[in-house]
C-alpha cells in the first residue's frame, strides 16, 4: 500500500504534537487495516479502484481519525503536554552547560590558560545565573 493516502494524516499528527512513535503505530495500523479491508472487497468481486474506495470509506476520513488520536493525551509529546515543564528543563539543561564549556577549553590548554579558569567559571555561572532567572521570568508566570 503506498503511503501517500495517510501521508497528510502523518503530518497533521506531527504538527499536532503526537509522538513520532505512535503516529509511525498509527499508520501502520491504518495501512494494515486498510490492506485486509482492501482484500475483502476485492475477494468480495470489486475492481481494484471500488476496492480501494471502500476500503478508504471504511477507515473514515483523515480528521476523524486524527481527532480520535489527539483525544488520547498520553499520545502527545511531554514537551506539548507540559510546555513550561519541558522550556524551563531547557533552558536549566543549556544553562547548565556553559560554564563547563569554559571549562573544558581552559583544561585543554592548562599551562596558558590557568590563572583564567577561575575567572572566566565564575563569569561563565553568573551569566547563566542571570540568563536562567530572565528566562524562567518570561516563562513562569507571577504569583498573585
């Protein structure tokens, strides 16, 4: 079965924040199906175009089943189920991360770069200090 009838279904789940590891289980499901409801037709006497007609009718219509899909929530990817979770992760996980580049360069180039490791670390955490509280500021909202 080509994949181009459930190609626009594929995207659409995509873009609706569904999993790639389900939407891949999805259509391969729907491709299954619409092979056995293709087969029955055509062992029913249908020509191969009314076979593949009904067996499209059959499944339904891509909405209706991206509908039935995006109304399983576990489905969703984490960062479309909790969005402020998955942007403040982040943003900790790449702010975590720069002082250690530093870091690293000055471990490589020891004999040069020694008395600068301390400084540029301290500097390296403080802007990700800083960079981490901006960001989590725009994020997270106030309390009122």
């Amino acid at each position: 079965m080509p994949d181009e009838p459930f190609e626009s279904l594929r995207l659409e789940l995509l873009r609706s924040g569904v999993s790639p590891v389900y939407v891949d289980r999805t259509i391969a499901e729907l491709g299954e199906h619409y092979l056995d409801l293709q087969a029955a037709a055509r062992a029913a006497g249908r020509s191969a175009a009314e076979a593949q007609r009904e067996a499209r009718a059959a499944l339904g219509n891509d909405r209706a089943i991206a509908a039935a899909v995006l109304a399983h929530p576990e489905l969703l990817r984490f960062s479309t189920r909790w969005p402020r979770v998955a942007h403040c992760l982040q943003s900790a996980i790449t702010l975590g991360t720069i002082p250690g580049l530093p870091l690293m360069f000055c471990l490589e180039h020891r004999p040069e770069l020694a008395r600068w490791g301390a400084a540029v670390g301290a500097a390296a955490t403080l802007m990700g200090a800083i960079m981490a509280a901006l960001s989590w500021l725009i994020v997270l909202p106030l309390p009122t």
